[in-house]
RNA sequence: CGGGGCGUGGCGCAGCUUGGUAGCGCGGGUGCUUUGGGAGCACUAGGUCGCAGGUUCGAAUCCUGUCGCCCCGACCA
C-alpha cells in the first residue's frame, strides 16, 4: 500500500475528546473517528491491525479444536426471559440495546451469547457422543454502557471474540477451561501483550470459576490486588484478604453483653464517634441499612454489619442477596441505601440513623407499604468475630460500649463482604502484603456449570442414556480493547509502536525525497521486493519534506522504517526499528537479509 | 442517574466578566523558494459562534429551555 493512496489524516494536536495515552494516538493517528458516545469508526489502519488480532485469536481457538461460528446480533426477547436476564438487561441500569419489531415482538440487540447458544446447543446436542465442543465467533457486540470511555476501551458497540463449551460433566468442563487458559496466554503473548491473569467475580454472567486477564497500564479501569511475588492476584471486587488483628475493647463485655448506653452527642460517624471517646474504628460495629430491590418489584431491607475500620465490597454482598433472595424474587436489579426520604415515603417511623446498631427491630418494618417486613440480617466475619463492641443503641445521640454477640442479638449470618485493601495481609501467605495495580481487562473465562442449560432445557443423553442439562463454560476476548491495551502499553512521546504481531504494516519505505528519481526508483524496487518476500510494506510515495513522513511514520507505529534518501545514488539504505530506535546503514541489497530474520521473530510476539 | 466541565471554519483554541456583528495556530487550495525530523513567503477558500426561545436599537457575549460531548462514581470484553 502506498501512503498516497492510504486516506492517512494525522493530526498535529491532541484532540479534546480523548485523555489516555492510547486514545489520543489512535485519534492523531488516523486509526478511528468518533461517530457518536462510544461509538467508533474503524478506519482501514485500525481494520488492519484488528483482522491481525483477529487472525491470532483464530489460530489459537482453532489449535484448541474450537469451531468458528456466526451467531445473530438481533435476538428474541424470549430466550434472555427463558434465562431469567431480560428483566436484569433491559430494566435499571440494565445495558441491552433493545426495540420491537413491526409485530410488536420484543428484541434485543446482543451484548453476549449465552442464551442464543445455548438454544442452539438444546437443538443440536443431543449425546455425549458429541461432546465436548467448544464454538466461537469474533464479532460486534452492543451494550448500552452506563458510561462509554477512553475510546474503544469502554465502546457501545465493540469487537468481541466470544467462545461457548458444552460438556457432558464438569471435569470435561475443567479441561476446557484450561486449555483456554493457556490460549489465552498464548493469545495475549502473541499479540505484544504483558498480561496477567487474576481471579475474578462471575458477575451478571453467572457461574463458579471465573478468570480475568488483564493487562497492566496506569489507565486501566480495574483494580488488581497481589501478592509481592504474584502467586496471588485477584481483581479488587473478588479479593480476599486477612484484616488488621482487632484490639480488645478494655473491660470487655457489660452488662451482660447487652452494652451499656453512652451519650455520643452528634456522632454520627465512625471518626467522629471514635475522637470524642478514645474508641478505635476496629472496636466498633457499624450497621449499613440497604433496601435491595428485584424484578418482581419486591424490595428487601438489609442490615449489614461491618466492624468499624472495614469497607464493603458491593459486589460480595450482591452476590450474597443473589444467592439468598434470587430464587423466590428474580434478578437483583439493585441496591442502596436507604435514607429519611424512603423511610418516610414508605410510612415509617424515622429510623435511628447514625446510631443504628445490629439489634434494630424488624418492628420498625411492620407498617411498610411495598418493603419485606424482616431484614435480611448478614455481618461481615471480621464483625461477627468481635467478643465485645461498640455499636449505635438505636435511638438519637447514644451508643451502646461492650455489647457482645448473643446477649445484645443472635450473631447474623457471617461470611466475607469486606473490601480487600491494598496494605492487608494475604491469606495464602500472611508475611506477604497485598498491592494495588491497575489493570485493563482484556479477557476473561468463566466456568458457568449448568445456569443456562437448565434454564434453556439444553440437555443430552448421557452414557447410562438418562438426560442431563449440559455443562458450559463460556471465553471472551475483547478484541478492539485489546488493540487499544497494545497502544496503552506500546508507545513513545512519538507515537504508536506497535508490536510487528499486530501491526497494521510490519515496514514503511521512506523515500526522503521523492522528486529524486535514485531515491523513488529504488523506493520503488524495495516495496515490490519486500512485497514479493511476503512482508506487509507500505511506501510513503508522497511529496513531502523528509521531516513529515518520518514524523508521521513514528506516530502511526510502523515497527520497521526503511529510509532511502542520500545514500541511495550509492545503492545504500537506513534501517530504523520504531520501538528502540536504533539504525544503521546498509547497502539496499542487503536489506532482506538483515530483515527477514528479524521480522520472523518478531511476528511471534513476546515468548511464553 | 448524581456531581464537575465543555460546545466558536476540518483540528486545537482565544474572544464572553464589562453586548456593538468574529480572531489566532495548525490543516486545505494556488504560486515561488526550500528539500533528512511536522519549512518560508505571498495569495486564497472556509464559520447564520450546538439548537430553540427570550431580553435588547443591537447577542458568540446576558436569561430560559433543549441537544450533544468529556471527566469523577455504579456496569464490563
């Protein structure tokens, strides 16, 4: 390809739209445009670099045995209400694109395959003689993000690599799984990727086992927790860690453990609470009051306890009413707290806010309108394993010191909803802290068991020829970020520098002068003889000063530069490799051979 | 959705406080000179200042509404 005839628009600014690194080069670059929020075009620099992902991921999923597909964008709403995802995708902050047909007929536009697959899956597997297969597709997906950012990072509508397993048992499902795993590995190293994989929530997608990859950049969205030697590393929404020891309260249990009320005038707060009295935040218990709300319209008080100097993980305690609640009143669309206004809007005497303490009495819901009128009573284990506490007596301006577990209330239900933090002691290891980085998700593999083939009736006949729901796993590559991921982790104060793996064109011929016949006829002869030696070569052919197309060269991240300029009467060239700039000299009919070896390692990628 | 910010030639911005009919840099076109790190000079084209109302003799500027975009939180490949 000529330079000429490329539509190459580079600009000399950042353009106000973007913020991160890699956003501003694929702009100033000329590899996308904005159409609209999250929404971009991929001009024919970028296509390039993403049928080149494309073309790894492909021959990594087919090594594996998976099988290309092509699944429709466009999906009956019946299949995601058959899942029990409608409600969950459409309603609230639900993020599916969705219309109705001239019949009226309800349709989503998909943000993922797991329903239409598995109807097919229930229409074509019918014996474990055809299991396990693994089926994948590289395509757009749409989601309605609540906030598209930083380009192709976060788009509306994405590229996507998504791959479904079908197992007759879950220990076939383990194999797949694994061998995914080191696709992945495989996928990310080929493609120029440091990428690192850590343990990760299963979200809306549902499921057990779940893994995220991430590749590790000062502008990734996501939090990642690890030990110093990285043998354990988790996305913060999934960490677990070990807290600080508590220290004993002084005097221990009073009053028989019911606490014995003081006056904390005003002190609403944790801080506060602890300044005024000499109390330290881990010797508190501090009560969240959360309403939960569902698709059948039902909404579930909940009483959340924390000991004073933790954080709670949202996410745990999502999936904590999920599992409690789901079953009887569908998907959680959401949960936060509840306030004056909703207390009192559903007719309510005011509740003691600021001093509420784990004992509050499910007679305060007894006059609610819509609420369930028990809370759901769940306490973090740091909380649950204090022997003696300080918590809000449930009435303004007082505090109870020494309650104790069993004697103020039956201890809740304990599990683990506290935030890991960076600092913590690990649990695998105690002598070892956790860290924070930042990472970019780039994939992740989830075992999903049998969620949907039960929902969706996909089941097979197995060996002893009785029928069983199919076990699956599901893979996502988010294709697009990934060559967004590259940019953020490859480039200079110059531009791109892409790795060859990836790059739109492995070497650019630069022509200093064009006007000088030695140099465009000899341009001209080492672009065919790179093309012949099967080499993605593009010629900058245009009329430009030297200083431009080098300017340009650099920032759009060719990884090799061949310059023909002063040298070329003499028959000699200059050899630039974008990524450490060095060069040298040599006569052009070496070129090839000093090359093509190169090249051929570096098409690998990065070793495994 | 809550909080913050921004919409002015293709791109990046100034002008707005204190209303008087639009300017700078880059980019585009033509010509001459230049020619190994975003050249110089000259000429030139291109904007109803996001949109709709309002105030005013007069609005890019003040007021109201609306749309779009970006950043911080929940969502996720």
């Amino acid at each position: 390809m000529r330079v000429s005839r490329l539509m190459l628009v580079t600009l000399r600014d950042d353009p106000s739209e973007a913020d991160i690194p890699s956003h501003k080069l694929l702009i100033r670059a000329g590899y996308i445009r904005r159409v609209a929020s999250g929404i971009y075009a991929y001009l024919p620099l970028m296509w390039r670099v993403l049928q080149k992902v494309s073309r790894v991921v492909r021959e990594e999923m087919d090594g594996t045995g998976a099988l290309e597909t092509l699944l429709p964008q466009l999906q009956p709403a019946e299949l995601w209400q058959r899942s029990g995802r409608w409600a969950g995708y459409t309603a609230g902050e639900g993020i599916m694109f969705h219309l109705e047909d001239r019949q009226g007929r309800e349709m989503g536009l998909g943000p993922t395959h797991e329903e239409v697959i598995t109807y097919l899956a229930a229409d074509l597997l019918r014996s474990y003689r055809q299991l396990p297969v693994n089926l994948y597709q590289i395509q757009s997906k749409f989601r309605d993000e609540i906030r598209p950012r930083f380009g192709l990072m976060r788009g509306r509508e994405f590229i996507m690599k998504d791959a479904y397993s079908f197992h007759a048992n879950e220990e076939s499902l383990r194999q797949t799984y694994a061998s995914m795993d080191s696709a992945y590995r495989r996928i990310f190293a080929r493609c120029g990727l440091r990428a690192v994989a850590v343990e990760a929530d299963s979200g809306a997608i549902g499921g057990s086992a779940s893994q995220e990859f991430m590749v590790t950049a000062e502008a990734g969205e996501d939090l990642i927790l690890a030990s110093s030697d990285w043998s354990y590393a988790a996305n913060q929404e999934r960490a677990v860690s070990l807290a600080a020891e508590p220290i004993a309260l002084p005097g221990g249990p009073r009053a028989r453990g019911q606490g014995e009320p003081f006056a904390t005038p005003g002190q609403s707060t944790i801080d506060d609470l602890c300044a005024g009295h000499g109390i330290e935040p881990c010797q508190t218990v501090k009560v969240l009051v959360l309403l939960a709300c569902f698709e059948d319209e039902s909404a579930q008080p909940l009483l959340v306890s924390l000991r004073g100097d933790q954080q709670l993980n949202e996410v745990k305690l999502t999936n904590a009413v999920t599992a409690r609640c789901s079953e009887e009143h569908g998907a959680l669309l959401d949960i936060s707290p509840i306030d004056k206004e909703a207390v009192a809007s559903e007719g309510l005497l005011p509740f003691p806010f600021g001093f509420t303490g784990p004992h509050l009495d499910d007679g305060l819901l007894a006059g609610s309108d819509h609420w369930n009128k028990r809370f759901l009573r769940l306490a973090d284990s740091t909380a649950a394993e204090l022997s003696s506490f300080v918590c809000g007596a449930n009435s303004l301006d007082s505090h109870l010191i020494g309650a104790a577990w069993g004697s103020l209330c039956p201890c809740p239900e304990s599990l683990d909803l506290r935030a890991a933090q960076p600092g913590d002691r690990c649990q695998h290891d105690p002598s070892q802290q956790l860290q924070a980085s930042r990472g970019i998700e780039v994939g992740h593999i989830f075992q999903l068991g049998r969620k949907y083939s039960e929902a969706l009736e996909a089941r097979f006949t197995n060996e002893a020829g009785t029928e069983e729901a199919l076990w699956m796993g599901c893979y996502g590559i988010g294709v697009s970020r990934l060559a967004q991921a590259a940019v953020e982790q490859h480039h200079d104060g110059n531009g791109i520098c892409w790795p060859v793996s990836i790059a739109p064109f492995e070497v650019i011929v630069v022509a200093a002068n064009w006007a000088e016949t030695e140099q465009s006829s000899l341009s001209e002869q080492l672009y065919r003889s790179l093309q012949e030696a099967g080499v993605d070569v593009l010629l900058d052919d245009r009329s430009e000063r030297a200083g431009v197309k080098f300017k340009d060269a650099d920032l759009i991240g060719i990884p090799w530069r061949v310059v023909v300029g002063r040298g070329a009467a003499d028959g000699m060239v200059e050899l630039v490799e974008r990524s450490s700039c060095s060069k040298r000299d040599l006569p052009a009919t070496e070129l090839l051979e000093a090359l093509l070896p190169s090249l051929a390692i570096q098409r690998m990628g990065l070793s495994v």
